[in-house]
C-alpha cells in the first residue's frame, strides 16, 4: 500500500487520502505551498510541507510556480487591458422575450484597479514563501556536508555524523537518513545531507565536525552548513517505498533506543553537557543566604525530567548565570536544548547550549574585591589591625 497523505485547504477542511503523486500535481495548481499543514499517514504526525524533509519534492515544485506566476508581473498594463477587453467582447445568451446585449465593458479605471490588487496577491504570496523559507531554516535538522570520499557509504556517513547527535531513521527500512548526491554517471559528487532526529544536533555538528578529517590520516577535510531547501543541480529521486501499510520503526522510539545504548559510555563529555545561562542574576544574591540552593534545587527538579544526570553545577557570581548540566546520555542533553532554549525562568529567557569544552565558568575575584572579602573576614574576627600580635599576620598563618 502506497503512503497516503491528508492536508488542510485554505477553508480549514481536512481532505484526503490523497498520494504522493497528488500532492505534486495539487502543489503544481498552487492549492498547496509550503505552510500547508499536512499530515503523514504512515508517521501518524501533522506537520508542514516546509518542516519535511521527504516533502522536499513539493517545496521546488512550489517554488517553481511562485516563480513563474511572479514572473507574469512583467506583462505591461497595456496588454492586459487589451486581453480583458477582447474577452469582453463575447456576448450574453439572450433572455426570453429580449435581444442580445453584450457585457458590460470595463473602464481603464477598472483594469487598473484590478491589476493592483492581482500585484498586491503576488505581494502576499513572495511574502508567505519567504515566511516559510524562515519556518524551515528555524526548524531545520540537516546537514549539508561537502568533501567525503567517492567511495563513502552511506553507513559510513551515519556513524561519523551519529558522533554529534541521533540521526532521524526512514520510517519504513529503519536505516538513518542520509542521502549522497551523485552525478548523470551514477558515482558520488562527494556531497549530500544528513538529517538529525532533534534541531540541537545541528548546531553541535558544525562546531564539532566542520572541517576536520572524515578519514584519520588522510587530510581531505569535510564542510558543514545547515541543510537548505533548494535544488543543488539534480533532480531528486521518489524513494521505493516497501508494500507495507505500517512503518517499522519512529524516531522516538529510536532515540529511546539509542538512549539505553549510549548509557554508560564514553562517547565525550562535551556531548553530554550543557550549559544553562541566564539562569540568575548575581546581585540577587546578595540579599538572600539560600538564594543559589534555590536555584540548583529548581534546575535539578527540571533537567531531571529529561533523563539522569550526573552533576549539576551553579556558578556562583557568575555575569553570565551560568549552570552546568552533565547528564548521563548525549539524548538527555538534546532534548534538555531543546525544550530550555529560549524558555522564561524567573523573568529571564534562559540560552542552553552544549559546552564547548574550552571555557572555564568558574567565577574570578578581582584584586579589588579579594581585599574586601578579607577586610569584611577580619572584621567579623575582631582583628585590630593596630593591635601588637607579634608581627604575625593572620592570612600568613592561615
């Protein structure tokens, strides 16, 4: 059984089912583009045309008529003018018991206003296309890499890319998503595109692997740059989809999956932490003995949701108000991005992000407040600094 798709018309009505080859022929009319919600019957999940990678097809196509309807903006006032009135010309059937009486011809006036309002529709709709351009760069979990071997594989692509993140599987074969572009000849061009099951992986793969070896030793470097929606030179192929109404595996339960595989091993720390900032403001502090327990208690009930963690650590009088995270599995810490980025904590938008393994968070004391941290210490003391005490100093025996 073919994959069946159902999507939302402008009216808000479901329709459906409908297949693959429909969807190409309803975004070729323009009744979809790429804020159409549709949903995937053998994923089980709505979505947009814009957020799908296996919807890409449809994007170019949709693009491809935007482009083409834009284009038509060129044709001059004077000549559509001269196409309405010919079509003007044709005459009505005549009613009982009266001649024939031609339509009503449109004034200059008439066309003008009409040609301003179709210009005003394709301005709407260059808009709407540039709103979902936007919607797939935010959602975006590909990568476009450029530099492998053209005897790369594609197993061989996964699991030096599954360094950074869990890769988003084929629903049907199960196999990781990973597409090697190739030429007229059928051999590799040396690039293509990597999907990730969650949008932090993208991020941490740029830092981590743009431009190092993709094979030790031999000093070819590879590139990254997030996956964009746009035909590189090639047609793409429709997949073979297998006789089978129900997939056999769903991201979720991958990463799941792969969540109990990676517990316990030692897959580099920098995956499984994550730094927290803005989490406080350290001046808070100064009126409130509890306050940073308060605030490593609240992060520690939270991230906890999201899988065990190892450490938690507040940084104390830190400018950032930064907090460190060190969970056990990299999945953990993906999804501990994904849902604090961006999220209000004590009226603070908080920023997370994985550790880049370089900075130190650790708070620095300048001369200046060292000497009065010391001067408030000796004054809880009841240290006279006049007073004869053998011409020992205090901090020297300490």
């Amino acid at each position: 059984m073919m994959e069946q798709f159902w999507y939302q018309n402008l009216q808000g009505e479901t329709i459906g089912p409908v297949s693959y080859e429909d969807l190409k022929n309803l975004a070729k009319t323009g009744e979809i583009d790429g804020l159409t919600r549709i949903f995937l019957g053998a994923q089980n999940k709505w979505t947009i045309v814009s957020e799908e990678p296996e919807l890409r097809e449809l994007m170019i196509i949709i693009a491809q008529k935007e482009e083409e309807v834009l284009n038509t903006t060129e044709q001059s006032i004077v000549d559509i003018v001269e196409h309405v009135r010919n079509d003007n010309e044709v005459v009505q059937e005549p009613k009982k018991g009266q001649g024939v009486s031609p339509k009503k011809e449109l004034t200059l006036e008439d066309l003008k206003k009409k040609e301003k309002k179709r210009l005003k529709r394709m301005e709407q709709k260059k808009k709407k296309r540039e709103r979902w351009n936007e919607e797939a760069a935010k959602n975006n979990t590909s990568v476009y890499f450029t530099g492998i071997p053209s005897d790369a594989t594609e197993e061989e692509v996964a699991q030096f890319f599954s360094k950074c993140g869990i890769l988003k599987v084929d629903p049907y074969s199960g196999k990781e998503k990973v597409k090697l572009y190739r030429d007229e000849r059928g051999e590799l061009k040396g690039d293509g595109v990597v999907t990730y099951a969650l949008r932090p992986s993208v991020e941490n793969a740029l830092r981590v692997l743009d431009q190092t070896e993709f094979r030790l030793g031999t000093g070819t470097r590879i590139h990254l740059e997030p996956a964009r929606f746009q035909l590189k030179g090639q047609e793409f192929v429709p997949r073979k989809v297998p006789n089978t109404s129900k997939p056999l595996f769903s991201t979720k339960q991958l990463i799941e999956q792969k969540t109990s595989w990676n517990d316990g091993v030692d897959d580099g720390r920098g995956l499984r932490i994550v730094i927290l900032k803005n989490v406080f403001d350290p001046k808070e502090a100064l009126s409130d003995p509890n306050y940073y327990e308060d605030i490593r208690v609240d992060m520690l009930e939270e991230c906890s949701k999201l899988g065990e963690i190892e450490k938690l650590t507040v940084f104390e009088r830190n400018p950032e108000g930064a907090v460190a995270v060190r969970f056990r599995s990299p999945a953990a810490a993906e999804s501990c991005i994904e849902l604090m980025n961006g999220r209000w904590y004590g009226g603070r938008q908080l920023q997370a992000e994985f550790y880049d393994g370089k900075t130190d968070y650790r708070y620095k004391e300048t001369e200046e407040e060292m000497k009065q941290r010391i001067q408030k210490f000796e004054e809880w003391l009841g240290v006279d600094e006049t007073a004869d005490d053998g011409g020992v100093d205090f901090l020297d025996a300490y």
